[in-house]
C-alpha cells in the first residue's frame, strides 16, 4: 500500500485518559507528535485573533491579575457550566486549531508518522483530517482518582467535566483502535507498540 507521508493519527480520549502520556511514549519511540492543547495555549498566549475574539465573547473578566493573558482555569469554570459559552468558545477556536495544526503535519513530510493529540477530535468532527483515530481510555475509577489528583478537582466538578465530551465508550465505538490505559505504563507502551507494528505492515 503506498500511502502519501505522513500517515497521520489522531489520538483522542476524554480528561485524565492519558492521551499525554500515550503521545510521551510515541515521543520516545521518535514519532513526531502535535499536541492540539499546546496549539491552544500559544493561540491564546500571542496577540491573535482567537485570543481577541474569545476575550470579546467573554469579558475581561477571564484575565489573570496582569489583565493582558487568558486564564484558562477562570475560561474553564465558565464554559463547563454553561453549555452555550463552551460551543461558543469551540467555534471561535476549533477552526484556527485545524488549521495550525495542519500547519504543522505538512512540516513533517519527511516522516513516515506524525501523531496528532486531539481531545475533542469527535466532539469536533474532524475525524477526517486523520488517516487513522486512536481512542485512549481508562477505568472510571481511574479516571477519576487522576482528576482529583492532577487538578484537584471536586467530584461533582469532574462529573461536569467528563459530561461535557463524548462517553469514553462511544469515543472508543468511533476509533479504529482503543488503548487502554488503566495499568502501568509499560502495559500501555505494549498496546501502542502492537498496534505500530500492525499499522506499519499495512502502509509500507
């Protein structure tokens, strides 16, 4: 199968599934990986017009203490409580991302792989720019303790946060492929590395 390069893989999941961690183990093995959340931080960081419109829509009062940069914790707060801001936030930023993003698969030419984090890839529908979808997912339990842990959140808060995407199980009924990201991670190294080896002896 001759396929043009790079082939690209969308690797999504809901908050605290491991997507991160997944994209650390792809790192290491040398594929080159896009973090859509750090194309967000840099669209909102620099004078652009995201950062302008977004700060329109929900007044300065999502600024931190200097009054010149989003804060994403306060943005957070609001848009997880209130349905309508966070679909107008995704309008504002989704189109800007896909296109970064892009951006930055077609600087890769070179490479045979790229991986491209993307939690809402669904919730998005941009299931198309990628040549094959990996849904990451873990136990509830697990989740949940990861959550509470990393950002110390409360569990009603991490409820509203998972209800605000897709269920991990129709994410997973989505994707071509499901790594489960429960155990350890040398467990989770293995399931990427299988389905590497199975994915490289179709496109090569």
């Amino acid at each position: 199968m001759n396929t043009p390069k790079p082939f690209v893989i969308g690797i999504t999941g809901t908050i605290g599934s491991g997507k991160s961690a997944v994209g650390s183990i792809l790192e290491e093995m040398g594929i080159p990986v896009i973090d859509t959340d750090k194309v967000v931080h840099e669209l909102f960081e620099d004078e652009t017009p995201v950062k302008r419109a977004v700060i329109e829509r929900f007044g300065k009062t999502i600024l931190d203490m200097s009054g010149q940069n989003i804060d994403r914790k306060k943005l957070g707060e609001i848009i997880f409580a209130d349905e309508g801001g966070r679909k107008d936030l995704e309008s504002i930023v989704h189109p800007a991302v896909i296109l970064d993003t892009r951006r930055r698969v077609a600087l890769n030419t070179d490479k045979e792989l790229v991986a491209v984090l993307s939690p809402l890839l669904f919730e998005a529908n941009v299931q198309d720019e990628y040549d094959q979808v990996w849904a990451i997912i873990a136990s509830e339990a697990v989740l949940r303790e990861r959550l509470s842990r990393r950002d110390n959140l409360s569990a009603e808060l991490i409820t509203q946060r998972l209800r605000a995407q897709f269920s991990q199980e129709k994410k997973a009924s989505l994707a071509n492929v499901t790594i489960d990201n429960s155990g350890t991670k040398e467990e989770t190294k293995r399931q990427v590395e299988v389905n590497l080896d199975k994915l490289r002896a179709v496109i090569r």
